[in-house]
C-alpha cells in the first residue's frame, strides 16, 4: 500500500511542473478534505479558485472545507452565492441544510433537507432525519411530513429576545387556553379570539408569530401579503375558508396572517367592491360559529393598525391588540447574541453594543451583524485566515445603521393623539411616554 502521505506529496509535486492544473489542485484539496484537514484543504481551494473563481466543484469545496473547520459564516455565503445563482444539488442542499442548522435555522433547515431528499431520496443524513424531523420514509410523491402551505417552525420563545410581556400574553390568552383548557371552562372563561401584533417593521412581529407555533410544537400557517391579495383578486373565498379549514383539521395549529391590514383594510373603496364578501367571510371564520376554531390560535401583524376595519377588533375577534415595540437595551443585547450564536466570535460586549444600537429594530441588528461579517470575509478572502468577530467589528458597523423605527413613530403618534377615542393606541402613548 502507498503510504497517503507519499501520495498527496507525489501530487504536489506534479502540481510543481503544472501549477495552472486545476483538476489537480482540486484533486489534493479534496484528498485533504476527506482526511480531515479541513484547514489545509480550505487553502488548496482558495488557491485553485483563484485560477478559476467560478469553478462549482471547488466552491462547494471551500464550503465544506470551511463548514470542517467550524468557519460556518464564511461556509454560508458560499452556499447562498450557489444557491443566489441557480445552481442547486441534494450535496449543495444538504450543506446549507447543515449549515442553517447549526444556526438555529431549524425550519429552513429543514426546508432545504426536503428539497435535498425530493431530488435523491436515497441521502444517507440519519443525524439530519432525527435533528430536524424530517420523515424520510415519506421521500417520494407525499415526501413532506406536513400537510401543504403548513410548517413546524423550529423555534421557540427562546429564540425571541427581550418581549417578556408579550410572551406572557400569548401564553395566557392563546397558549394557556390550548394546554388546560379544563381550567379555563372551569373558570367559565371562554376560549377563542385572536391576537394582533402591531408596530414598527422589523421589530419582530413576523419572528414572533413562527416562535409562538414553536414554542407548543403546533403547525404553523403564514398567511402573507402575496396570498391575501391572490384572494383579492381571485375574489375567492373559498381560499379563504380552505386556509382554517387546513388549520382546523391539524390543530394544535397557529393560523397567522402577516399584514392583515391588506385583507382587513377599512377603506371605502375595497369595503364597496365584491371584496366585501372576502372580509364577511374572514369574520365568520373567525367567530367561529359555524366551525370551531378550538385547537386554533390565530395571529395577526400589521404596521398599519389604523386601517384596520373595526369589525375585526370585536370581542371574539382580534380582541387583544399588542404592541411590539422596538427592543429596549437588554432586548437589543439578548437579539444580538441570538443572532450571532453559531457565528465566530469572541468574547462580545454585548451590553456596550446594546448602547451602541438605541433606536434599532431586530431587523437593523441583522443587518449590523451582517455588516460586520461581510467585512471580515473580506478580509479573510484576502489573507486566507478567518478571525472571529469582535466587539469592535460590530460597533464599526453599527455606526453606519441608521434606526428605522422612527419614521414610524411620527405616524403612530398622529393616530394616537388624534385618533384614540377606543384608547387602541393608548400603548404607543405610553411608549412614547406622552
Ligand atoms: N426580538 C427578536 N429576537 C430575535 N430576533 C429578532 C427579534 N426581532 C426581530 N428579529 C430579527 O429581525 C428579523 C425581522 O423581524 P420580523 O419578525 O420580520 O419583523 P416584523 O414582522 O415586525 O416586520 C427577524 O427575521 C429576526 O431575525
Ligand atoms: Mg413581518
């Protein structure tokens, strides 16, 4: 047997009289990867990317390399490149699968892993099947383990930071109700209902409504923009009802309606056109009468609360409205530390970046984070050494984030001040401290 390490030195040598070998420095970088020498590999990768940078193979390479050595931030840009351009495999599916698992993605992990497992249902990803709950077995025509337009989000509470009293809200109007609804009917209080979030965009609405599904492991519906307005112009209530019907027969379910002002909208123009019937139908489904919406917790978001019907505001109805407002510091730190988990990093600040970032949504700190990793790939792709992100990175980066919820709140305020005969908005006068 030839020892491997003569080998991989008489490669090296070849590659000495034909540097500009390609296949050859891909075939030692790949000899280096499969016996672990992630660094090394990453290395011979790079080198032979620089002969030909949009070379596939040797992309997917420097991923997995990097994905080895733990560089998971610099592993997933490569892959969102591959994916951004229209190259898909169940290898590159997998390795983002992989990826966006280990930062706490768990629903668009697995998301990919579907997609990896409809194209070759043969993948051998036990540790995947059993992390993200994907049932293999169903590969195949009905592969998905859900029913269609529904998912688990694989997050919870956990993945939320700050929102403590919000949190405790759902849990005591919709969570509560789901778990011991003994107690409530033994109390005589009555179950249904719904909860709309409000407030400015970014804050963490959308986030928020997909952890609360997580949190009690029930499946998860998004009603969004696009479908809303499929309805609107289909004029199809039938879409309507098929969407809580989904949800009534799978419960425990969260049916949520992102941007429900489109659907809900009060004004006269689309109250008068045949859209009213769309909005009749959506307060039948949820008063509930005619089916029960037990075993269903309905969400809503809006930015735009003020054009909201008021019929939709009933007891019954949406009759918890809740603010969400931008995080407070030690929300801010805690966002913060949820986003970069699974990033390198070294021992952050993260309370001195949390003063740094005063007025910022969720939203703003992604983009701050994202900000300071571009600049150390950057960095990396020119020396070849990845260094862990700094508290100072972050704080660079914040200074270039402009907050986004202000303009916000100058809307907000107007409503408030004007428009509060219901004492709707009374939160946002609070907030505003007014
Ligand atoms: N409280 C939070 N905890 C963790 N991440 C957050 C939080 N708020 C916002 N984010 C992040 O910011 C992104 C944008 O938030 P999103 O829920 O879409 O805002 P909204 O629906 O209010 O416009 C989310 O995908 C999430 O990554
Ligand atoms: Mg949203």
């Amino acid at each position: 047997m030839t020892n491997p390490n003569d080998a991989l030195f008489a490669l090296r040598e070849a590659l000495k009289f034909s540097p500009d070998n390609i296949p050859l420095r891909q075939h030692i970088a790949d000899t280096l990867l499969n016996r672990g020498e992630a660094a090394a590999a990453a290395i011979e990768y790079q080198q032979a990317l620089a002969l030909a940078p949009q070379n596939l193979d040797l992309k997917l390479g420097l991923a997995k390399a990097y994905y080895q050595e733990g560089k998971d931030s610099a592993a997933l840009v490569i892959i969102e490149d591959i994916l951004a351009r229209g190259e898909t495999s169940p290898t590159i599916l997998t390795l983002h699968a992989r990826l966006l698992m280990r930062s706490g993605d768990l629903s668009t992990a697995a998301q990919q892993f579907r997609k990896a497992l409809n194209e070759d249902p043969s993948l051998e990803q036990s540790d995947l099947v059993d992390r993200l709950g994907v049932k293999q077995a169903e590969a195949g025509d009905n592969f998905d383990s859900m029913p269609e337009g529904m998912e688990k989000p694989g997050i919870s509470f956990q993945d939320v930071g700050g929102m403590e009293e919000v949190k405790e809200e759902i849990r005591l109007k919709i969570i509560y109700p789901l778990t011991h609804a003994e107690m409530y009917r033994a109390y005589g209080k009555s179950i249904g209902g719904g909860i709309l979030l409000y407030g400015p965009p970014g804050c963490g609405k959308t986030h928020l409504a997909r952890a609360t599904a997580g949190e009690i492991q029930a499946g998860f519906i998004s009603v969004g923009l696009n479908e809303i307005l499929d309805m609107w112009i289909g004029n199809s209530e039938k879409n309507l009802h098929q969407l809580f019907d989904r949800a009534r027969r799978n419960q425990p379910s969260v049916l949520f309606f992102d941007e429900v002002d489109a659907l809900a909208a009060s004004r006269a123009d689309l109250r008068q056109s045949s859209g009213k019937q769309l909005i009749n139908q959506f307060l039948t489904e949820l008063d509930g009468v005619q089916y029960s919406n037990e075993g269903v917790l309905i969400l809503a978001a809006t930015n735009a609360p003020w054009h909201l019907d008021t019929a939709f505001r009933r007891p019954g109805r949406f009759d918890r409205i809740l603010l969400i407002p931008p995080p407070d510091a030690d929300a801010r730190a805690a966002i913060l530390r949820i986003i970069c988990q699974g990033k390198p990093i070294e021992d952050l600040d993260y309370q001195f970046l949390a003063q740094k970032t005063d007025g910022c949504s969720g939203a703003d700190l992604k983009l701050v984070v994202d900000l300071a990793v571009e600049k150390k790939l950057q960095a990396a792709m020119k020396t070849g050494i990845p260094q862990p992100l700094t508290t100072k990175d972050l704080a660079t980066a914040a200074s270039g984030v402009k907050s986004s919820t202000r303009e916000w709140f100058n809307t907000a305020k107007n409503y408030a001040t004007h428009a509060n005969q219901d004492g709707n908005y009374d939160d946002i006068l609070k907030y505003l401290k007014m």
